[in-house]
C-alpha cells in the first residue's frame, strides 16, 4: 500500500510539473493532443498493478511519462492539423496574423469585405468557411455580398471568380489563430437578392444562423460540425435543394406551408419533431401533395445530432 501511495504521489508531482513548465512557456503542446493521450493513464494504472517493486514501477512510469512529453512538444511542431481548432497557432502579439511576433498598430478585430453588384450577373455561389462563431444572413441592395465581422480568430479573405453571368464568391479565413482564450467571431452576411444563390457552408463548429426566406435559393449544401444550426427557407424559387452533413448537435429546418417539402434522414438522433410531414418509410417523409406542388424544397440529412426539428410557417 505504502508502495503505491509513493506510486501515485510521482505520478501526480510529474503531471503537475509539466503543467506548470508550459505555463512558464518552456515548451508548449496543444490541448488537444493533449487528451489525445489519454489512453497513457490506463498504462499508468496497469504498471502500478504490476508485481514488481515500487522503484522500478516508478521508472518505468516516469519513461512513459518522458515519451508523453516529447510526444506532446512534436505533435505540435511537426503535426498537419485537419481540425480547425488544432490550427490555432497562439501568437499574442501577431496583429497582422502573418507569424511576425513584432507588434504593430492595425487592428484584428473588426472586418469589412464587400463584392459589387453587377446587373448581369443572375447566379452567385457563395463558399463559407465558417470555422467558428456564429453567422447571420440579411438582405442587401447595394452591393453583391457584404461581409461585416467581429472576432479574435483570423481574417477572412474575399475571392470572387466570374464566368459569364455567373460568379463564385469564396470567404475563407487566412490562417486561424486566437488572440485569447475565448473565442469571437461574430459575422453578418449581406446577400442580394435579385439573383439566384447557391451556399457551401463549412459550418465547423460555428452557430449559423440564416433566414434565406428573401432569397431565391437553389441549393445549400452545409459540412461540418455545427453546434447549432437553423435555416428558414422562403417561397421565391421552384425548387430548392438542401444537403446537411454534419455532426451537429441541433438542427432546426423552417420551410413555408406553400412550398411542398420532402425529408431524407439518416442520423442519430435523440429527438425529432417534424410538424406536418408525413412518414412514407424509414428515414423518408414528404407534406401534403408533394407530388404536384409547383414549389419544392427536398432535404437530406445526414448528421449525428441530438436534435432535429422541421417545421412549417
């Protein structure tokens, strides 16, 4: 007993000192790789079960410990991260989000991008990396897309590419990086209206938040792992398409009653409401005279959440 007490005391003593050195900036790892290793306490469980002496489980403990830390410290410097949080990149002082540590004047926080609009153009596609935060989409006349955001990761970048009367508009963040613990990201998207928009959403673990209902929309298609997600759609286009893959932990689906509407899921789900919808087989549900609606919306879903809610307005 007394060996596995002195065990466990190292044990957390070493733990604590790693803490403690990143802290103090002597190296650095990221907390997600972090709890990647979490498998090491069971080791650490099992040398302490094992029928040798205290000392030596103590040092076969602390080269497991060792190998955790380099671990850890390489994981950050050589690793490619394709999730969006294990590209936060902490840099304090990097005002020009470009990896100079030398502080500057301009300022991170506010953004304003904006796309003119011609009137020629009778299609836009819009491409949203949305990473974090929440967006919001409200209608404009003056111009083509107006983006305006507050935040403390990255900027965005706006890219538009035209092709006859068409033109494809791609908001992407260059570089992701958090200026502090909490993160803000809070963005207004400004859409016209008079043309037909497509959405490719990279919902990452944003909250979106978009009343399409003043739009003639012909298809979104949303990716990603969402925490919240709410789209209401109108009556101004005859066919609407939408596609959700996603992770996400809460999905509500407004569609007009004068629009027929027909729902493919197949998800994980704690809960479901479809207000309205008729079940015709697994997975598989259509409104009222769906077959001869002149206005349809079809939805497909493919998500774990623990919500999903359809309704009719």
């Amino acid at each position: 007993m007394k060996s596995k007490g002195v065990f466990w005391g190292v044990l957390l003593v070493a733990i604590g000192l790693l803490f403690v050195l990143r802290n103090l900036g002597y190296f650095y790892f990221s907390w997600h790789s972090f709890w990647r290793l979490w498998p090491v306490i069971l080791v650490l469980l099992g040398i302490s079960l094992l029928p040798v002496k205290g000392f030596i489980r103590i040092i076969i403990s602390f080269a497991v410990i060792v190998l955790s830390v380099v671990f850890l410290t390489d994981d950050q410097s050589n690793s490619s991260y394709n999730n969006w949080y294990d590209n936060w990149n902490w840099n304090w002082n990097d005002r020009d989000w470009n990896n100079d540590t030398e502080d500057d004047t301009d300022t991170w926080n506010d953004q304003l991008l904006t796309e003119d609009y011609d009137s020629t153009i009778q299609n836009a596609v819009l491409d949203l990396d949305a990473v974090a935060g929440t967006f919001r989409i409200s209608p404009t006349d003056s111009y083509l897309l107006k983006f305006e955001r507050e935040g403390n990761i990255g900027k965005y970048t706006l890219d538009a590419e035209n092709a006859g009367n068409s033109v494809v508009l791609k908001l992407s963040m260059n570089g992701r990086k958090i200026r502090s613990g909490n993160v803000k990201n809070d963005a207004d998207i400004s859409l016209n209206p008079k043309v037909v928009w497509d959405l490719k959403v990279d919902a990452g673990a944003a909250k979106i938040d978009f009343d399409l209902s003043p739009f003639k929309i012909d298809r979104v298609d949303v990716d990603g792992g969402a925490s919240s997600l709410r789209l209401k759609f109108g009556d101004l286009y005859d066919k609407t398409d939408l596609r959700i893959n996603t992770g996400a932990s809460a999905i509500t689906i407004e569609v007009p009653e004068s629009v027929g509407c027909e729902l493919q899921t197949s998800t994980v789900l704690s809960s479901k409401t479809f207000d309205g919808f008729h079940k015709i087989d697994s997975g598989h549900y259509q409104t009222d005279g769906f077959g001869s609606a002149t206005k349809k919306i079809t939805i497909k879903i493919d998500a774990a959440v623990s919500s999903l809610r359809v309704e009719r307005y």
